[in-house]
C-alpha cells in the first residue's frame, strides 16, 4: 500500500477513477465543498491530490496549505477511502511531508465525530452546526 502525491497536470487522469468517493465525503461532510471546486483547486495548483493505493485507487485526500491568523496550516479539504485505519499513518506522514515543505506549523481538517478515534492526540478547534428553517 502507497499513498502518492498526483502532479497537477495529471488530475485530469485520476481524478474520475475518485469523483464518486470525493462527491459522497463532500456531502457526508456538510456539503460545503464539492468535487468540482477540488478539482479545480488541484488542477490548478493550489492544492494537493493524495491517492492511496494498494492494487486500485482506495482512498484520496487534497490538502491545502493556507495562511491563518495563527500560523501557516496544511488543510485536509475532504477524504475519503476503504480501510482507512490501515493506511492513516501512512497518510499522516505523507501530509507532514507536504505540510513541512510548506512551512506550515500544523496539519488541520474536518470531520465528522468518528474521526476523533482516527486522530485521538487532535485539538478540536470548532464544531459547525446546521439549522434548517421553518
């Protein structure tokens, strides 16, 4: 198993061997962000493709680095996969790689409550809440 960094001129390749599980985590998460606007961010250069491989494609994330009021953060915008607790650390490492190489201080994403068992040493920053209206 692998996890491997996708140069942004090969988005456009990968990127619909993941859509399906990028689209499914985006709206999982909120629906905030969609594959679309990932798509763009990666082709672009702005933010980064994970794939995570063992004999197909099982997971992906994109990582921003972004500049905050507290520091330079390197920011997991949506992922997704099979068998995540196998290939977590090695992620986690392959995110520091990337983080460090853009001087950022910290890695931060989002999630959902499950992913505090993934992640049991992180700080929770916020939680977002949804009101429908009447």
């Amino acid at each position: 198993m692998k996890v491997e960094v996708v140069p942004s001129r090969f988005i456009d390749t990968a990127w619909p061997e993941i859509t399906a599980g990028i689209e499914a985590a985006c709206r999982r998460s909120g629906g905030d962000i969609d594959s679309h606007y990932l798509w763009t961010e990666c082709r672009s250069g702005r933010a980064t493709l994970f794939l995570i491989v063992a004999e197909d494609i099982i997971g992906a994330s994109v990582w921003r680095i972004e500049r905050w009021s507290t520091g330079q953060v390197c920011r997991c915008l949506v992922l997704y996969g099979k068998h995540m607790i196998e290939w977590k650390n090695l992620h986690y490492e392959k995110a520091s790689e990337l983080a460090r190489l853009g001087h950022a201080e910290r890695l931060v994403t989002e999630g959902r409550t499950g992913f505090a068992k993934m992640f049991p040493a992180a700080k929770v920053l916020r939680q977002t809440y949804e009101m429908r209206l009447k």
